[in-house]
C-alpha cells in the first residue's frame, strides 16, 4: 500500500529540512505516528494538519504558527520564499542584485534565525543584503527599502498575533507591500516546492568578503531627519505633552521615545516591564493594543503620572493605539476611526489648500472621512482593506498630481505622508503628540477664532461630529472552530447571505446592496473579487461583512449615523446609537446561526 499524500509531504519535508530544531520535532511525530500506521491519532492529526496544505503566500507574504511542516513558519518556508522572490525581483526590478534587498527583524520567536536565512539565500542568489543587526520595528524596515533605493525588504514579523506566531512581509522597490501580480507570481515559484538544501547560500563574511553585506545600522538617524522634517517647529514649547507609553514586549520603543522628543514631548514615561522585546509577551494575552485589556498598564501608568497622552505601539511599531484627556481629565481611548478622523482633519489644516490633498481610508472605516476631507477640499479615496490597497491607490494619484497625506484604517493603522509608504506607528506616535499640542496652543490662543478651539483631542472630535454628524462604528466577530467543517459552514453562512438577500435588519429598511464578488459592485478594475457585502440601512447607517484574512470568522462592521442639534448630549445620542448596533448585530446572529 502506497503511503498517504501528507506522508510522503512530511518524509520529503523531513530530507530537505535545513534546521535541526525542526527535525527534532518532525522525526518525534513521525515516529508518534508511527509512519501513517495509526499508533498515536492526535500525532497523525498533526501530520495531515501540517503537510495537507502549504502555508498560504499571500498579502505581503506569509503568516503562520512556528513549527515544523508546509503549513508552518520555518527555515524551510523562509528560504522557499526568498528563492522565489529574489527571483521575482530579477525578472521584474531594473538592476535587482545590485540595488539588493533589505532585510530587518522583530524580537519574536526564531525572527533573527529567519533573517539570517533570508541573508544567506539573497547574497547566495547574487544580490546585495541590506541588514538591520538587531531587532528593528517594521516602519523602519519599509523606509530603509526607499532610503537605499533597493530593490525589496523583507521584515520577518508576525506584527500583533500571540506568540506562537511568525511571518514574512514583503516589500516591493516602491517602499509599498508586495500586490498583484508579484504575490501570485511568487507563490508559484514557491508551489513547485523546489529543494531549499541545494540553494547556494553565503555566511555574513563571505557576502561581505564579496561585497554582498551592507548593515543597515543607524538608518534610524536618517528615519529621525525626516520625520522632523514633516513635523515642523513645535507650536509653544510651554504646552507639549506628557506621554505614558508602551511598547508591549516589542520593539518599538527606543524609536518611538527619539520621535516623542522630536515632537516636543519631554516628559515621557514608559511601562518598563514592557519595554524589551520578549518573545513570550508575558504580562498580556493578546499582544494587540485593540484587544481588551492590553492597554490596562499604560493606562495605569497614565494615571500615576497624570500624563496628558497613553500611547501603545504593537510588538513590530506599525500601529499605534492612543489615549487622551477629556475635559474633565479623564483618561479615555480613541478608536482607530476616531484618531484617523482627527488626524485627517489636523493634517488637511497644516497643508496647502490647492485641491491637491489625497485622503485614502477602506471600506471598513469610517464614512465620515467622506465629510471631513470635502469640508477642506480635499480628495478622499477608497479602497479594499489593507495597507498594500491604500499605499497603492496613494501611488497612483501622486502620480496623477495628487499630495498624498493620510492613508488609515480602522484598525489602527495609519501612513502620514511620504516618509514610509506602509502603516507607521511611529510616526504615528509622534504626529498625536504633535496635533495634541497644537490644539492645547490653540485653545489658549487669544488670537485665534472668536469661538475658543477645543482644547483636548476629545473636545475636537465631538467638534468634527457637530459639524458633520456623528457616525458610531463598531465590530463584531462571529467566530466558529477551527476545522475544515467549521470553515465550510462559514462559507455557507456567508453564501446565505447572497441567495436569500436582507431586506432588513433590526427593522431598519435595506436601501442599497454590493456584494465584492461581482465585478460590477467593485470600484476600482484593479480590484479582484472579494468576499465583503454591503448593505446600506435606513437613517444612514451601514454594515460590511467579510470573513476574516486570518481567523476563522466572520467580521461584521457596523456603522450607525446621526445629525446631533446644539441641545443633543454626545453621550446620549452614542448610547442610542449603541442600542441601534447591538439590535443589529443580534439579528444577524440570529439569521446565520450564530
């Protein structure tokens, strides 16, 4: 009898792996499993589980847990994939060796292993290595790829996910995330699953001997020079923040305290126990600063030292959530559209207003960007979800003539101009900084207005929602178990959806339907299709469903509007809008089987 498809996978795996580890871990489940012979079920499981299918190359690269198989992050998948884009790269970008590849790394779990791999195949594929020696957030990584004109990067993250998780992130000689068609391209390249051991490959002196090494070390000087640049002087030095901040076992924080300082900021506090890159992330369950809870010792530390701003980067730099002073001087969070809202509308006001500005925002963020950015003359954009759509659609329209000047989602992410052409949570950090002192210095500005400016980031919000309506956006997550049957009867759920089309939802009349698979409900025509419906309400509210890219479930968006008069309370008329959210999302609940 023939071995299993996953057998033979893992046996040949298992003879083309170039890490020890690894071995160590397939030879213990193989001999578990006892050769597909049915001595230990659960080890069989995770055979099949690992070699029935290959990690997916996808946006911007890979993503995975660590561990032996196709199907995990590895040294095996790593070099696969730098053999095939380095390959990519000759066949696509002028003069790629030469110009070469810049490589960086974050403090998680076998990160610098993977670097050096990536190091080794590149040089050993002819091509100049541009690398980061000690771990480096990953806006870092995706200026360096501009700042040495390269031909690529690679940042070896797996950003916010648990601990058990690494990845691969690609960059293009843009500065901007790998896209269509290079990642279909390179995955492939990978698909042929041609041998990683006969890959010629160089050590770091050997490539440096050759000319091949150049280090990347101190790049962050140049990366400081000009984030200065676009930040400008200070407004008044007597009312600069004082900032509590996190770096939540990542390695954001040496950068982001240099760029606090460059926007003015001298007192700055930070969670120390979270201050170093540590792999485990110890003291949070869900390295992701939009998680409940995670922000809890910032905030803490905020209190203690009455800090104007708490301010938290995830593990690899490239999101930033933040906090802020109400009138009353509470601490209270900013949402992801909250700050891209204030953001868009701070930045719009420092720039020219000669009809060239460009706001790019998704699908799944706030429509009341819409609203901001017309109130300035400004163009807005939108795109699909996701960094490699807005940083794309920003290159576009540069090239059309258009000032890009904000590109955000809701997930708090946010690209400032054109100093990194990815979502940058340091730059981020520092323009919060900046924009809060700038209406402490405004509110107390005799010249200004006749009307006195709000004085916090929480005063100038409810000012945007006075002037353009409030619209509340919240998320729901309809998750189901992680198995193939799970998945299929995701799939089913969302088909529903499409055969059986709402006509309703909480009471509220459906007026308008897309549905991102059709070509016609897709804006763009470099759009593929996509797996989102949308569906207008009544009253001006909206909800977006799409599964998620990387859990099974499904992600519901859930935006609920309303006109507020000089007599309605902000609170109230969130609080009914709230109630408006929930009537819905149980509904929907109810209608696919959740």
């Amino acid at each position: 009898m023939s071995s299993p498809a996953w057998l033979a996978r893992a046996r040949a795996f298992r003879a083309d792996d170039p890490d020890p580890d690894t071995q160590a871990e397939l030879d213990a489940l193989l001999a578990r499993a006892g050769a597909g012979q049915g001595q230990d079920a659960a080890a069989e499981a995770a055979l099949r589980e690992r070699f029935a299918s290959r990690i997916v190359f996808g946006t911007a690269g890979l993503r995975g847990l660590l561990g032996a198989g196709d199907n995990r992050m590895n040294l095996r998948t790593v070099a696969q994939a730098t053999a095939a884009l380095c390959e990519a790269l000759q066949r696509h970008v002028p003069n790629a060796q030469r110009r070469g590849l810049c490589v960086g790394f974050d403090g998680r779990h076998k990160s610098r292993e993977f670097a050096h791999e990536v190091q080794a195949v590149a040089s050993g594929a002819g091509f100049v290595v541009h690398a980061f020696e000690t771990p480096a957030p990953t806006p870092l990584l995706a200026y360096s790829v501009l700042q040495r004109a390269a031909a690529g990067g690679v940042m070896v993250t797996a950003s916010h996910n648990p601990a058990a998780y690494n990845g691969y992130k690609v960059y293009w000689e843009n500065g901007a995330q790998l896209s269509a068609p290079h990642d279909v391209e390179i995955a492939g390249t990978i698909a042929r699953d041609a041998s990683v051991l006969a890959l010629p490959r160089l050590t770091r002196p050997a490539a440096r001997a050759a000319g091949l090494w150049q280090s990347l070390t101190g790049l962050e000087d140049s990366y400081l020079r000009g984030l200065a640049a676009r930040l400008g002087a200070p407004p008044s030095p007597r009312l600069t923040p004082s900032v509590a901040y996190t770096a939540l076992h990542g390695v954001g924080e040496p950068l982001a305290r240099a760029a606090l300082q460059l926007a003015g900021v001298t007192a700055i506090e930070s969670v120390l126990e979270q201050a170093e890159p540590d792999p485990d992330f110890p003291s949070v369950r869900f390295p992701n600063p939009e998680e409940p809870g995670t922000t809890e010792r910032v905030l803490a530390l905020a209190e203690r030292t009455g800090a104007t701003l708490a301010l938290a980067n995830d593990p690899d730099a490239d999101r930033l959530a933040a906090m802020a002073r109400t009138n009353d001087g509470t601490l209270a969070a900013l949402s992801g559209n909250e700050l891209g809202l204030l953001l868009c509308d701070y930045l719009l006001q420092q720039a020219p207003r000669d009809g060239r500005n460009l706001i790019v925002t998704t699908l799944v963020s706030t429509p009341l960007a819409a609203a901001v950015a017309r109130a300035h003359a400004a163009r807005l954009e939108v795109t699909l979800t996701g960094f490699k759509w807005i940083v794309g659609r920003a290159l576009e329209l540069e090239r059309a003539g258009f000032r890009f000047v904000l590109g955000f989602e809701e997930a708090i992410g946010y690209c400032i101009g054109d100093l990194v052409r990815d979502k940058d949570g340091i730059a981020a950090a520092a323009h919060v900084a900046r924009m809060s002192e700038w209406y402490a210095a405004r509110s107390v500005d005799q010249t200004s207005a006749a009307a006195s400016p709000p004085p916090s980031l929480h005063a100038a919000l409810e000012a945007l929602y006075r002037k353009h309506g409030l619209i509340e956006s919240s998320q729901v997550s309809l998750a189901v178990p992680p198995s193939a049957a799970a998945l299929d009867q995701l799939q089913r759920r969302l088909q529903q959806l499409r055969t059986q089309p709402l006509t309703q939802l909480a009471g509220l009349t459906v007026s308008a339907r897309r549905d991102l698979l059709d070509a016609e409900a897709r804006a763009q025509p470099d759009w593929p299709p996509t797996d989102m419906l949308c569906f207008e309400l009544e009253d001006r509210h909206r909800v977006t469903i799409r599964p998620s890219g990387t859990e099974p479930k499904i992600k519901v968006y859930i935006d609920c509007a309303a006109r507020l008069s000089t007599q309605d309370s902000l609170g109230a008329v969130r609080d009914q809008l709230a109630e408006v959210a929930t009537q819905i999302a149980d509904d929907l609940r109810q209608r696919l089987g959740f």
